[in-house]
C-alpha cells in the first residue's frame, strides 16, 4: 500500500539534496529503493503489495515484492538460506521455499526469524540456558567433529545437526533397525525420520504405503539423501508442524501442541545454540545432549 504523498516528500527531498550538494544519508535500515523498511513488517500492508505506512511515511516490507533486496542471498539465523526467489518458491504462504533440493526462508515472512526487525539483519541473540525442568550438557565423542564435517557437506543446516545430535552419539544410523518400530512408526536415517512422514514428505516415497516402509532403510546409507528428504519433509509441513509429526507422528500432528512436543523442540534449539554459539562447534568432537524421553 504505497502512498504517493510519501514519494512525493522523498522526490522533493532528494531534489533539494541535489540543489545544496547533499546525498540522503546511508541507513541500515532502509531498502536499495531509499525507503525504509517497516518496524512492524508484513503488519503495515494490509493489501500485501510489499508498501507499509509507519510514522505518515510509505515503508518497504522486509523481503516482500517490493523489497529490491529480497532476492539477495544470506542465511537467516534459524540456519537456512534465504530464498534467492523470494515468496516465488513459497507456494502455500507458510514462509518456506524450496531452491536447489533444499529448504530456504523467504526474507521478511512469518518463517524468519528476524522478520519484523528494522534492523539490516536477522538473527538476535537466543538464551543458552538449559530449557526448564531439563538437564543438559556435553561431552566429547571420538570421530563426532568429523561426522559434523560429512553431515554439513551434505547440506545440513545447524538446526539438523542438532536433530542428529540429540538422537544418536555418534550421529549415525547403528540403532536397531527401523529405531525397533514398523509401519509408518519406523524410523531410518540419522535423523530417525518416520516413514509416515517420509512418504508424505519426500518426492523419493511419494505414493508408496504404509507397508512399503523398508524402503526407507535407502536413508540409512545415503546422507545425502536423508538430508535432502528432511529438508523436504519441513518444507512440506511447515516447520512447527514437522516437529510434532517428527517427535510424535500422527498423534503429534493431530495434537502439535503438546508438552512433550513443545519440550523436544526446546531441546532441539538448545542444541541449535550451542553449536551456533561457536563455530568451532560445528567441527569439534563436542556432542551436547538433552535429556528427552524416548518414545
């Protein structure tokens, strides 16, 4: 909702900056456009055209159509790429995208962290303490800084590494076969992904049923492949839903907003921030931990 008194104003402005010899001045918080962007973000654009109206000015959703910044690359502070297409590789609206066989974040929207921040970047800082009522802590695994190596290279995002890392030691697949579970129940990979997600969520089982579910064990000797079907199970379900499916199947995704559900993720994110918090995490044989119920 662009309004022309505010393009007016920034024309005559500019005009008299160019009379008296005066450039507008560089701001981190306003778009290429020399607009800012909006405090509020998506809240200021009622009609959704990118235009939002702040303080008797015109403003720029952050990430939006008329963001000329939107299609810049970076990496939002959840860990995943903002979308270089912007909301084009968001079809259903939920803030995820899908470039290049992996999940992206469509600066600006509901799925970015740092959306809604006049700022000129997302992130800002997480707490690090261990979640309520929760133990934590960490300790070192021969060969594990490694493994981060060869799980990162193929395409995993901190938020999977620490997936993995609150499933297994060694972020592998040497559990029992299917985590002793059949059916849609059973798990494979080293995330432990559910095959009633997988072949809802991943194009590689699409279509197949409930009784196929040993094609899954496919995931248990490809990391490529179980990053890439985690990937496109989250962007399927949207991330919030993925986690409840993810620690609970179907009960999970009927009923998302359980204790148990909303203890897993705080567990998950707690990892998150300790691998984010130093990069040498992400390389060293360090493995934090949660203690979270098996189930």
């Amino acid at each position: 909702m662009k309004r022309t008194l505010s393009a007016a104003v920034t024309a005559a402005g500019l005009l008299v900056g160019a009379l008296f010899g005066l450039a507008p001045a560089a701001h981190a918080d306003t778009a290429p456009n020399g607009y800012p962007y909006c405090a509020n973000g998506s809240a200021s654009d009622p009609d959704g055209d990118g235009w939002g109206w702040e303080n008797s000015a015109s403003c720029v959703v952050r990430g939006s159509k008329a963001d000329p910044a939107a299609g810049t690359s970076g990496t939002a502070s959840n860990g995943y790429p903002y979308c270089v297409n912007g909301s084009a590789t968001d079809p259903d609206g939920d803030g995820w995208g899908w470039e290049n066989n992996k999940s992206c974040v469509v600066r600006g929207s509901k799925a970015d962290p740092g959306a809604g921040s006049s700022g000129g970047g997302g992130g800002g800082s997480s707490s690090t303490a261990c979640p309520s009522g929760m133990s934590c802590g960490s300790y070192s695994v021969g060969g594990l800084g490694g493994r981060k190596g060869q799980v990162r290279a193929a395409g995993a995002t901190s938020l999977d590494l620490a997936v993995a890392m609150l499933e297994t030691d060694h972020m592998d697949t040497a559990y029992p076969y299917g985590d002793n579970k059949s059916g849609d129940a059973a798990n494979f990979g080293i995330f432990k992904q559910n095959w009633m997600m997988l072949r809802a969520g991943c194009a590689q089982f699409a279509g197949q049923s409930e009784s196929q579910y040993n094609n899954g064990a496919a995931l248990n000797s490809n990391l490529a492949q179980d990053v890439n079907c985690l990937h496109q199970s989250q962007n399927h379900y949207g991330l919030n839903t993925w986690f409840a499916g993810h620690r609970n199947g179907s009960s999970g995704l009927a009923n998302p907003n359980t204790a148990d559900i909303a203890n897993y993720r705080a567990a998950v994110y707690w990892i998150k921030a300790q691998l984010d918090a130093d990069s040498a995490n992400l390389g060293n044989d360090t493995r934090f931990w949660v203690q979270v119920p098996a189930i």
